[in-house]
C-alpha cells in the first residue's frame, strides 16, 4: 500500500503523461483525417472562409491583367471546446493499482486521437443534407459551378465510379472554364469497403463470362472511414490538388491536463484525483469541387 505524497502524485502524473502522449501519437486512424481534410490553424472563435471560386488559370496577356476575387460567398466555422474527464479514486492509487489507471489512460489517449477522424467522417455523412457557402448542400446537384451528387441507389460499381469522373471532370469556375479534377481516391465507409475493394484491387474482371483488365486496377487510392458504421454513402474524389474537401480548424489542440494537489476540494471531499483531455476545434467543409458523391442502395 503507498502513502499518497505529493512526489507520489508528481511520479504518477508524469507516468500518466508519457503513456497518454505516446499512445495518443500512436493510436490506429488518428492521421487518416488528413487524407480528406486540411489542417487550418484557427486564431479565434471563429474563421471566415471566402470561396475561391473566381482565382483565374492563366490567360494570354494583351492590354492589361484581368484580376480575379474572392467571392461574395462566406463560409465561418465556429470552434467547440471539447473535453473527455478520467476520474482516479483515492484508493486505486493507495493500492498500487497503476496498471489499471494506464489502461484506463491509453483508451482515453485512444479516443482522443480518433476525434478528428471522428469528426470528419460526420461532416462526410451530414454532407448529404448540410448547406455550404452556396446555399446549397455540401454534395448537390445544383451547385452552379457543376453537380457533385451523382444520387441515391448509385452501388459503389465500376459504372457509377466512371459516371462520378465525369461530374467530377465537368466541374467548372465562375468563368466556365473546366478545372480538369480527376478521380485519385474512393472514399466509403466499412459496408462499402469490399466493393471498393473488389473495384480496385482486382486485375481481372468478369465480363459475360471472360476474365479481362481491369481498367480500375489500382487506379484509386481507398479511404475507408471507420467511424461511418454501415452507412450506404461514398464518393469520388480528387486529393491531388493541394485543397482538400473538408477542414479540421483547430484553435487548441488536444492536450492533457490533471488536477492532483493533495489540497484540493476533490481530493479532501472525494477522494478523486482527475486526468483529462481539453481542445478547442471543428470540422467544416473545404471545396466542394473536389468531390463526388452518391448513396448506395
């Protein structure tokens, strides 16, 4: 049995920290979110984002320039606090039962890391029925600049893959010009990830009963987002072009903090000792162009 001192409590601490950061940098899916979604480091509450879909390509130059500007289209994501608390009776320390506390702290350094792969698997889901800057939702058909939802009942399949490509390649700016995006990565979530699979890993197809190329033969990159369960949606998308669909704005990042003085409300009224996580950050959309996206049957 230990005696609770505050060297003690300082040791632990320490214990707690290192296994908390190494598992949290550690943790399976806890970068996948940068494959789909920029890092934007955030200065306040809140950031205004204008859309910038008036930046001209390169034109010939005859008598003068022909700027381009941002749009009158603002998009503002608001950061959220976030927290996960962890709870250490009094006991468990006196008993010297530290290899249940570090359990404890690598599912807590766990779930911290996922949270924004998290995250940005649900903006994907809500995607579907969540407005942007245009008014319209972020996957839509009715975006100006060219439709981005190729429909429901669309299975993850070589057919609808293409007709995907081609909504995406039909993508335009304000001034009618085509951006040329090009398909690198199929993103879906577990119900879907076999046909993506199938669909890309495969060097042979079927067709009317004779083994041929397949064109699709590791032609994408395939995203699987954990975190959508058995949701039926997926997309198309083009990750080459230096902006990505989705942004994690991060104000504070993920950090762990600790209340252990020997002096304290909690540990004379309760007997507790408490470790836990603390952020400041949200998930938004980026581009819409840059994606595709359709809702199996």
């Amino acid at each position: 049995m230990s005696v609770i001192t505050r060297e003690l409590l300082q040791a632990l601490d320490t214990n707690i920290k290192v296994t908390w950061q190494k598992r949290f940098e550690g943790a399976p899916t806890a970068d996948l979110w940068k494959k789909i979604a920029m890092p934007i480091n955030s200065k306040s509450l809140s950031e205004k984002y204008s859309f910038l879909g008036t930046v001209p390509g390169l034109r010939e130059f005859k008598s003068e320039r022909i700027p381009g500007t941002l749009s009158g289209f603002n998009y503002e994501i608001t950061n959220k606090k976030w927290e996960s608390t962890l709870d250490v009776d009094r006991d468990v320390i006196e008993d010297d039962n530290t290899g249940q506390i570090m359990l404890a702290v690598t599912g807590l350094a766990t779930k911290a890391a996922k949270h924004y792969t998290v995250l940005t698997a649900k903006a994907f889901d809500y995607g579907f029925t969540t407005p942007i800057y245009d008014g319209q939702n972020f996957f839509d058909a009715d975006h100006t600049t060219g439709s981005n939802y190729l429909g429901t009942a669309k299975d993850l399949n070589a057919t609808n893959v293409e007709a995907a490509e081609l909504l995406l390649n039909k993508q335009v700016d304000d001034r009618g010009e085509y951006l040329g995006h090009m398909g690198t990565a199929i993103i879906c979530g577990p119900e879907l990830a076999a046909a993506a699979n199938k669909l890309v890993n495969s060097r042979t197809i079927e067709v009317n009963g004779a083994a041929l190329d397949n064109p699709n033969y590791k032609r994408y990159e395939i995203v699987v987002l954990p975190h959508l369960g058995t949701s039926k949606k997926w997309a198309v998308a083009d990750l080459s072009q230096g902006l990505l669909p989705f942004i994690v704005q991060i104000r504070v990042a993920i950090s762990l903090v600790a209340k252990t003085d020997l002096n304290s409300d909690r540990a004379f009224d309760k007997d507790i000792f408490t470790w836990g996580t603390r952020a400041r950050h949200n998930v938004g959309y980026g581009n819409h162009q840059l994606i595709v996206g359709a809702i199996a049957s």
